[in-house]
C-alpha cells in the first residue's frame, strides 16, 4: 500500500498534534505559576510570561496546521 505524493504518514500527524497540545498546557501552566509566584514577578517578570505566551502561540500553530 503506497500512500499518495501529497500525504503526511498518520504517525507525524498524530505526533505534531499532541506536541501542540502539550506546549499548549505547559505555556498555560508556565504563565500561571509566574503569574501567581511573587518573586518572579519581580525578576522576570517581562519574560516569563512571554515565554508562556510564545509557548502557547506555538502550540495553537502545531494544532491548526496541516501536515504535509
């Protein structure tokens, strides 16, 4: 059984949609934790929950898109 030229194999489909899953909760949990612990937000307090953010973008992204 050969799979067409344009078609992704299902495993890196499957595999790319539970990374994105998996950013998607550890930015979610990254930006609640540096929202909710005080001395971070004294440090980091531009950073961290960028990187949460980007985190979160990121696994939106990996969800929505289509393997090709």
């Amino acid at each position: 059984m050969r799979m067409s030229e344009g078609e992704a194999p299902a495993g890196l489909t499957i595999s790319e949609k539970i990374l994105g899953f998996l950013l998607i909760f550890f930015g979610a949990i990254f930006f609640y934790y540096t929202m909710q612990t005080p001395t971070i937000r004294d440090s980091g307090f531009i950073f961290f929950p960028i990187f949460g953010i980007g985190l979160i973008v990121l696994g939106i992204f990996m969800v929505l898109a289509k393997a090709e």
